[in-house]
C-alpha cells in the first residue's frame, strides 16, 4: 500500500504579501532544480509548487477531510 503525506512551507499571520511572494519565488526555483528532480526521482517523490492561495485550499480540504 503506498504511502501519501504532503509538505507545505507556512509563514507567521501578516507577513508582507512582499516577503511571501519572494519565498514563493525561491521555493519554487528550488523544487524546479536539479538536485529536487534527482531526489523525487530517487525517492519516488511528487513535489509541486504553487502559488499560497493553492496551498491554502489544499490544507482546508485536507482539514476538512479529517474532521469527517
């Protein structure tokens, strides 16, 4: 049976829409890299990155889930 789990990068409530695009940017650059491609590959990992709004309905309808 194949095992699911997922990861998501938060930041404190009111950070600067500003800094939360830069680290978008930057975590974004970083699953796109060589080294992130080797290891989904190696691990058998799918990773994505999205913008925050995504995140967000990602988690909700996660949370949702588990409360049924």
């Amino acid at each position: 049976m194949p095992a699911e789990a997922w990861y998501g990068l938060f930041a404190p409530a009111k950070t600067p829409p500003e800094i939360i695009e830069r680290l978008n940017q930057s975590v974004t650059k970083a699953v796109q890299s060589d080294a992130f491609r080797r290891l989904s590959v190696n691990e058998g990992l799918v990773m994505a990155a999205g913008r925050p709004e995504e995140l967000d309905r990602y988690f909700l309808s996660e949370k949702s889930a588990g409360e049924k």
